[in-house]
C-alpha cells in the first residue's frame, strides 16, 4: 500500500564539519530557545541552521529565518560540506538507547528503523493514517520552510506492521558486512549509527514488502499535512498537465516495525499552571467519576512514598484507567481509578476507550474549561519532572498518565480517528540532520 523509493540522500561530509554529533539536532518540536542557541554555537554547519532559523528583528517578506535556510544550504552544497549520494539508497539506522528513569545498569534497548522517501498519499485512501490533530500554526512554519528549501531536513516517522520481520532482516544483513557511515553517541546517550544499503535485490525486496501494509504516522503529522500542502501548491504552479512522479511528490521518511522491541511509547504527563481548586475540592470534584487512593508523606518519607506512587500507577494501570495526582501545596500523592461506571464499553470508539481521552473529558475538561486554560498547559515525558513542577511551584497542578500503547495508535488510526493532542511521545526520537533529502535547489 505504501511505495517507498530509495533515494540519493544528502549527508554532511565529515572531513569537512568534523564530528557528526555536532552538527545534528533534536527534532525541532523538542527545541526551545536555550537549547536552540546553544546548537548555534555548538557549530557554524550545525543543522539548526536550516531547520529552525533564528528570527532577527530587521526580518521581512524577503529576509528572514527561511531565506537564510535556503542561503545556508545553497552554500553548504557548494562548498561540499553537504555531498549528496552517487546512488539511491535506503538508510539502515539503529539507536541503541535506555528509556528515561530506567536503571543505568539495565540493558539497552534497540530501535532499529530505515530511511526512505515515499510517495505522499491523502488521508482516507488507507494507504498512510494519521492519528493525531494537528494545529494551523506549526503547518504554516513549516511550508514557508518547506517552499524556501524544498528539502526535509528531518524524517517523518512511521510504524509498519511486519510480523515475520522481512524488512529488517534483508537490511540487517546487508549493512552485516559494512561499516557503518555514522557512529557516534549523542548528547541523550544514545548510539546513533546509519548504513546505507544500495544493494539492489535488497532494495526491491523492502520495497516489494511495504507496498503491501498500511504506514501510521507515528510523529511528524504537521509535516506530513505540509508535505501535501506543498505537492498541491507545486502542482499548481506547473503549466503542464504531467502524471510523472515529482520530487514533491514524496516525503522523507523513517519506518520502523510495530513488533519491534525496541519501540517505546513514553506518557505525555499535563502539568496545570493556571489556578485549580484545592485539594479537598478537587476531591469532591472528581470523586463521582474516580476512586481516590492516598500516598501521604513528610519530608523524610517523599522519596519513598513517590516511588510506591509511581510503581502503583504502573501496576494498576494494567488493568484499567488510572491517572496520578498532585496538588502544589499538598502532601498527598493520588490515584484515580476510574469507577466502573464510567469506564467506555468495549465495543465502543477506539478513542474513546483511551486513557489520555478519559482524563480529557473526566478531569481535564473539568479543571481547564476555557481553550486559554487549555494552552497554559505544559507537557513532559518524565514523571519526577512533572511531580517537581508542582512541588516547586512552578505547576499547580500535575496529572500522570500511562503511557498509550502501540496496539492502541493503531487501532485509533486503523479506525480512520484522532488522538487528542499530546498522546503519545514515541522514544528515541530520530535526529535532524543524519541523512536529508533535497528534492530540488531554490
């Protein structure tokens, strides 16, 4: 269903730039404004150059952060510290990574993944489902980028079903015999290395393979949404009727299997900033949707108390919906568990039955009523993080979730539905800059 093509990738030549690590980046989503400056200086070819230009205040219609991106890559192509491929490939990558909080001690875990270009399908043809909303304002960024460049500077990242493991296996063994044209370990932790397989049986064999199984978006829907953006707007501006297969008719992007162990989904906690009520009224709000279970503590106890907390909300999250709780100013940690009552029957909207659509409608409608209370809300992937907002002051409020598993993004995307913003954070996240495709020089 899905037609992938090997393409000609363009990397960063490191007899040039030196180090690849330094001149690669997180996703630009990731990116604020301190990490964003210190990526600027890490080095003069680093990548955020292109994908995330910083604004100057003399910028207009004619200069500004996606004419200088265009500017860069122009020159960078030139002097050959960007050199494209003699040959299409497809990019074999592994990252070798641990989650977030686990033991330093435990052993690593493997994404492993390949980078090709695919042909841009609409949504609704059941070829590529999203299954998240997307907001105007990120789609709007990126098309200036997208016109200005007509590059992706980063890969779209897409989850395939692949139970017999055809694809990886047939790459795996061809980058067996090879040394890998990036190694290194990244700013995170994580070794990030990238073959590339230009072996022809191998690249018909994948191909062959994914033109037979749907892809899920699994993150970069505001790119993938722009992508199609762009191809309309090229299509329009060619005179000529023409059915040949345009560079702008295809996206760079990164699959990776469904049954991969090395695919990890982390929760995407809320913390509230604004006012909410207090903990006893909050109690009183909630309680006819929730069953309340209480870890008290004292200074000395925290630590302690915080771990079975954690390790309760894991457990009891199995079996069913169950969200964490603190208030800033309490000594109480919380469980909800949602009652019997109001749990979604089992034959009903995938969405529905989701935990992070549960704690929409439950208890985050109920505290953030307006769409302004709504986006005063910050994210984090990490449960200390979030619990430390709060007890510092820096949150009124935090709501942990479990985190949304694989089968569940699939059967919402499968369903033709959405996800509410925020439900998934898929780990490691594929950096910027490894390998880029240039579809045309402005």
């Amino acid at each position: 269903m899905a037609t992938i093509f090997p393409f000609r990738g363009v990397l960063y030549d490191p007899s040039l730039v030196g180090n690849v690590q330094d001149v690669v980046a997180p996703p630009y989503d990731i990116i604020d404004a301190d990490m964003q400056e210190a990526l600027y200086r890490r080095h003069p070819q680093n990548v955020i150059r292109l994908e995330l230009g910083m604004e100057q205040s003399d910028d207009n219609a004619t200069s500004n952060k996606y004419t200088r991106a265009a500017a860069f890559l122009r020159e960078w192509l030139d002097r050959g510290t960007l050199r494209r491929d003699s040959q299409p490939a497809l990019y074999y990558h592994t990252i070798d990574y641990r989650p977030p909080g686990e033991d330093p001690a435990s052993p690593t875990k493997t994404l492993k993944s390949f980078l090709a270009t695919v042909q841009l399908e609409e949504f609704g043809t059941g070829k590529i489902y999203p299954h998240e909303n997307t907001r105007p304002a990120a789609k709007t960024d990126r098309l200036n980028l997208l016109e200005a460049c007509r590059a992706n500077f980063s890969p779209i990242w897409s989850l395939y079903s692949d139970p017999s493991g055809r694809v990886l296996r047939s790459l795996e063994q061809a980058a067996a015999t090879e040394k890998p044209r990036i190694d290194f370990v990244d700013d995170a932790g994580c070794r990030q290395r990238l073959w590339s397989i230009t072996n022809p049986a191998v690249l018909e064999q994948v191909a062959r393979v994914m033109r037979s199984v749907p892809l899920f978006i699994a993150d970069g829907h505001h790119r993938y949404e722009t992508a199609l953006n762009y191809r309309g707007l090229r299509r329009r501006q060619r005179a000529a009727a023409d059915a040949t297969l345009q560079p702008y008719d295809t996206v760079l992007m990164l699959f990776a299997s469904l049954e991969d162990p090395g695919l990890t989904v982390l929760p995407t906690h809320r913390v509230l900033t604004m006012p909410v009520p207090s903990a006893d009224q909050l109690r009183n709000l909630l309680s006819p949707a929730f069953e309340f279970t209480e870890f008290g503590f004292t200074a000395e106890s925290e630590a302690r108390e915080r771990r079975r907390f954690l390790d309760a909300l894991r457990t009891r999250g199995a079996s069913g919906p169950t969200f964490g709780l603190a208030v800033r100013g309490s000594r109480v940690y919380w469980l909800l568990t949602l009652r019997a009552a109001h749990r979604p029957p089992a034959d009903g909207s995938p969405r529905e039955r989701l935990d992070v659509s549960i704690l929409q409608q439950h208890v985050v409608a109920k505290l953030c009523p307006t769409q302004k209370d709504q986006e005063a809300i910050v994210y984090t992937k990490d449960d200390h993080e979030a619990l430390d907002w709060v007890r510092n002051g820096m949150g009124e409020a935090a709501l942990l979730l479990n985190p949304t598993k694989v089968s569940e993004v699939h059967a919402v995307a499968s369903a033709g539905e959405r996800m509410p913003h925020k439900s998934t954070y898929f780990y490691p996240k594929p950096l910027t800059g490894l390998v880029m495709n240039v579809m045309e020089i402005a």
